[in-house]
C-alpha cells in the first residue's frame, strides 16, 4: 500500500468495538477429569461479573497434544475491561484448578541411559557410534 495512500485517505480501526472476545487455552494431562475441567472454566468465567451473559461463555477441546488436551475458554466483556479480566479470569483457573485438583501438562522428554556393555548388544545407527565415540574420549 502507497505511503499516499495511508496519509490521505481516513483509516478506521476496525478492531475497535464496544465489546472483545477474551480467549484462554489450558493444556491438561490425558489422566485429568475433562468434564470436571469443562465445568471448572466455564464456573469461573460466569462467576466474573465482566464476562457477559450473550454471547454465552463457552469451553471446547481443541485439540488432542504429544503432552495433553488443549482446552479453550472463550466469553466476551466489554472491550474497555478487556486487559484485566483476562489477566483475573487467568489467575482464577488456576486457582480453581488447584482447589479441584486439576493438574496442567507438563512437557515430558524421556531420557535412556545406556551402560557400554548395553550399547554392544544393540544395533546403533552411525549417528549413534559417532556419539559413543565422541563421549567415551572425554
């Protein structure tokens, strides 16, 4: 887009509105209560006398993860209270999860140690003899 353009012409900001979308996503462990996470999200969201009642807050899963399920809060608030109550209604869930015992995921990376006698036994790949290698001489 020309500078001319930007400079002449009036710009509206359509992003400006009375009211904005809050959205919070969590990420649970697959062993988590999803219903009890659900209901949770959605008690503290109606709780918070900013969410507004229309559009209805509403919880999804969003998707299923290596290290759990991403689940999405959405409600709406006046666009002027928008700041704050995303940063209360993120506090509180997690307070809420504390209190129902819902634990987060946490990203797992499972680390095998291997003895040089074990190494023998095993096929390595040439990245893997290279490593060997290269350990064993430090």
């Amino acid at each position: 887009m020309p500078n001319k353009s930007v400079l002449n012409d009036v710009i509206i900001n359509y992003y400006y509105t009375k009211t904005r979308r809050v959205k919070i996503d969590v990420t649970i462990g697959y062993d988590q209560d999803l219903l009890k996470t659900k209901q949770s999200l959605e008690a503290v969201m109606i709780g918070d006398a900013r969410v507004l009642n229309k559009p209805s807050p509403q919880v999804y899963v969003l998707n299923l993860t290596l290290n759990g399920i991403e689940v999405g809060a959405r409600c709406w608030v006046d666009n002027q209270n928008f700041w704050l109550t995303k940063c209360d209604l993120t506090e509180k869930i997690k307070y809420r999860f504390d209190q129902e015992g819902i634990a987060f995921a946490c990203t797992k990376l499972d680390v095998h140690h291997r003895n040089a006698s074990d190494v023998s036994h095993s096929v390595l790949t040439d990245e893997e003899q290279t490593f060997q290698l290269n350990s064993t001489e430090m």
